[in-house]
C-alpha cells in the first residue's frame, strides 16, 4: 500500500507554522509524505532560519504559493495579508493540488489546514479528501468562535463583536470564568484588526463544520472543562520536538545557540529566561524599564531582543546598561527555546503568553512572569496565572508601563515561593503522561492517524 500524502496549509505567522511544522515530522515519522505549503515570504524566511538543511528528512516537502501580496508590501498592516490570502490563495492551492495529482501515485489524500483558513476546508469538500481542521491555541479560544451568536443574542457584543457588557462569563457551565475584555478580537490594538479576527472566527465556525477531524495542540488534563464541553475538539498535544527528540523547524529568524554555551556557566535554576515571540514590538520607554528592571534583579538573564522589537535597536538600552550587565546579561536575537527552557539553569520564563510558548514552558516545568501583548495571549495569562496557578502578572502604572521596579518585585515574588516552581513540576508530569504511551493525546494521534491511513 503506498502510504498517504498529505498537504499542511499554516497561516503564514510563526506561531502557526511551527506547531503545524511539528505535526508533520510527527507523521512523517509514521511514513506519510508531507508536502508543507508556505507562502512564497514565509517559505524563504523558514529556508533561510533552518540549521540543519536535511532536518526534515526525506518525506516533508516545502513547497511556496504567492499570497496575492507583493515583496515590496507591507504584510503587517492591518487587513492587507488575510484580504490578499482568501482572494489569490484558493486558486493557487487547487493548482498545486491538480500537478501534484497527475501522479497516479502520489495523489494528496487529506488535506490538514489551520482551522482560520475556512475556505481551505470548503476547497477540501469540493474536491472530496479528507479535511482536518487544526487549532494552533487553546481548546477553549475555539469555543469561544462557536459561542459568538450566543454572545450577541445575549447583548454581551453587537454583531460586529464590539464590546457592550464589561463582566465574567463563563462559555459553559464547567469552563472557567473569562474576562469579556478578553475577547480575542478586541485585544488586537486597531478596530481593523478586531474586524477581520473577528471575521475570521465567525467564518471559522462554517470552516471547522467541514472539516473531518477538528485537532487542537493542546492536551485533555490542562483543560479537561473545555474538551468535555466541546468534545469534536480533538486534543493531540503538546507538539513539541523535545516529545520526539527530534529538531524543531519552522522558526522565522536563526537561532543563535551560543546562549547553550553560556547557560552551561550559570548556577541551576538562577538564570530568566526573557522572549516575546514573533510579534510583540516595545517602545523605547518600556524597552529601557525592562532592561533596568532586569539589572536591578541581580540575577543573571537570557534576553531575546530580535532586530524589529523596537525602533533604531543598535542605541535603545539605557546608557551604561550593557557594560554594567556584563556577562551576567545575555542578548540574542533568537533562541532555541525549547532547549534552552529544558536547560537545568533556567528559573523562570518571562513571557507573551503566546500558546507555543506556553505549552514550551508548561512542558519543561517552568514558572511563569506573564506579559501579554496580543490576542488570545491575554487569556492565555489567565490560564497561566488563575488556573493552573504557575506565574504572576504585571501590574502597570497610570502611564501603562510596567516598571521597573515592578519587574524587581514580581521577579522576587516568583522566585521566593517554592509552590510556583513546584505547581509547574506537576504540570511538567501532566503534560508528559499525555503524549507518552497511553495518554489521552497519545491515544488521539494513533487515532488521527489510524483515519489517514483508512
């Protein structure tokens, strides 16, 4: 029998491609041929980022489609991509898929798709292969897209999503209390922003209604309220590389590893760990508060500043600054972060709370110093903080800047209370019992995979 050949679709940011990356070296690893579609920016910053050019072995293929933008434009004003996307991208995967088929045997059998590109799960029926829809966040961020009508007949948003009732809610009986202040959509910074999200969730609920299989890289016993709740949602995570021992790919900049070498020279457990992700972008008042609040801590630290976090990088950090650090302060423009969060030195993870990182963080037993910046990460700080109890928030000032001191304190609170440290050990055990032989998201990939292969 030749084994089936199944085309990935990620929306093009890095927080999507990565966990979608992973779960396809997790099939490639059972013998499926994997032809992975960037588009043509994304594909030759992934290219450009991979260390080991062999990484991915025989059975992945990166392919490259045009997203209906050109070089030259900006893909991160607000609108420009997702608009360019729905209106170039169809066309171009069903071109795709059409050379590929005149193989009589390579045809592609199933197509997997992040669960925001609907309209790739409608291309998917019309041409009759199996669907899978899958959710790069938290079970419970999909819950709240098929809650939305619930929402506007209960005159908690309009039917635009804007904001009408400021209180608690909870989605179902069992899933915990949410702020509607964070509402995905309306922690995106413009009203452009929060249309097409919002947009896009509504459509969402058409496109997951077509897929075959709705999986989620997330796991049943960090959210057991929402899988019960919704349980179409199908929980196969956490996807991560160390779960396979094997190489991450799908990073946006190079890692620069010489911070290992340097984590090596540091006492066990005294090093934080900062990174913001992909995205999140300072100004150069907060910039500067972090960069003294992580001095006046005392402790050494590990900083990913990439070269777009702030404007004019090369003179941002406060006079003096990094001769006083010395080496007790390490400045990257991008880490292996997930080895370097399994590295024994690391105390703790100041952190965006984007979901990769969360489940990275979770995963390696780490506490948690939760600063959001965009969308479902704020709720993912809720999670963090109020539920699983491993980390602690920042509290802003009336300018809305965390402060250094602030940071001081949050820091020594953290780190100064063994519970925090040990609730994450636990959630470290949780986490690694559900991919290893028997756990419940163990058991869903075998199943997931049991369906391909039918």
């Amino acid at each position: 029998m030749v084994n089936p050949h199944v085309l990935i679709l990620p929306y093009p940011v890095q927080g999507h491609v990565i966990p979608m990356m992973e779960l396809a070296q997790s099939l490639a690893e059972h013998g499926f041929k994997i032809t992975f579609v960037n588009t043509d920016a994304s594909h030759e910053r992934i290219v450009n980022a991979l260390a080991e050019r062999d990484a991915l072995g025989e059975y992945i293929h990166m392919v490259s489609i045009s997203d209906g933008m050109e070089t030259w434009e900006d893909r991160n004003a607000p609108g420009k991509l997702s608009k360019a996307m729905a209106s170039v991208m169809p066309g171009k995967v069903e071109e795709l898929i059409q050379e590929i088929n005149k193989s009589e045997s390579d045809k592609i059998t199933c197509m997997i798709a992040d669960q925001s590109l609907s309209w790739a799960m409608e291309f998917g029926k019309k041409v009759g292969i199996k669907r899978a829809a899958f959710l790069p966040a938290a079970a419970t961020l999909r819950i709240l897209g098929f809650r939305i009508q619930q929402l506007i007949d209960d005159g908690i948003i309009d039917k635009d999503g804007n904001l009408l009732k400021k209180q608690m809610i909870q989605l179902s009986p069992s899933i915990p209390a949410m702020k509607t202040t964070d509402f995905v959509w309306l922690r995106t910074g413009s009203s452009t922003m929060q249309k097409i999200i919002f947009e896009s969730m509504v459509r969402s609920n058409d496109g997951v209604k077509l897929a075959d299989w709705l999986i989620c890289n997330s796991t049943y016993n960090l959210e057991p309220d929402a899988f019960t709740s919704s349980p179409e949602i199908i929980p196969i995570g956490p996807l991560l590389a160390s779960h396979r021992l094997g190489y991450q790919a799908g990073h946006f900049w190079p890692e620069d590893s010489t911070c290992l070498k340097w984590l090596d020279q540091q006492p066990p457990n005294s090093v934080i760990y900062i990174a913001f992700g992909s995205l999140t972008i300072f100004n150069r008042t907060q910039f500067q508060e972090l960069a003294l609040g992580l001095e006046l801590t005392n402790r050494p630290f590990l900083w990913v500043v990439r070269a777009d976090f702030i404007d004019a990088i090369e003179d941002a950090y406060p006079d003096g600054f990094i001769d006083r650090v010395g080496t007790r302060g390490q400045m990257v423009g991008w880490a292996p972060q997930q080895k370097v969060l399994s590295h024994p030195s690391v105390a703790c993870f100041l952190s965006h709370c984007g979901w990769n990182s969360t489940m990275e963080g979770l995963s390696n037993g780490i506490p948690f110093l939760c600063w959001p910046y965009f969308a479902d990460q704020f709720f993912n700080q809720s999670y963090i903080c109020d539920v699983w109890k491993v980390g602690l928030g920042f509290q802003k000032d009336e300018r809305g800047i965390i402060t250094r001191g602030e940071i001081q304190n949050k820091v020594q609170q953290l780190l100064g209370h063994d519970m925090y440290r040990a609730r994450a050990l636990e959630l470290k055990e949780v986490t690694l019992r559900s991919v290893s032989e028997g756990g419940t998201s163990y058991k869903n990939f075998n199943n997931f995979i049991t369906w391909l292969k039918a």
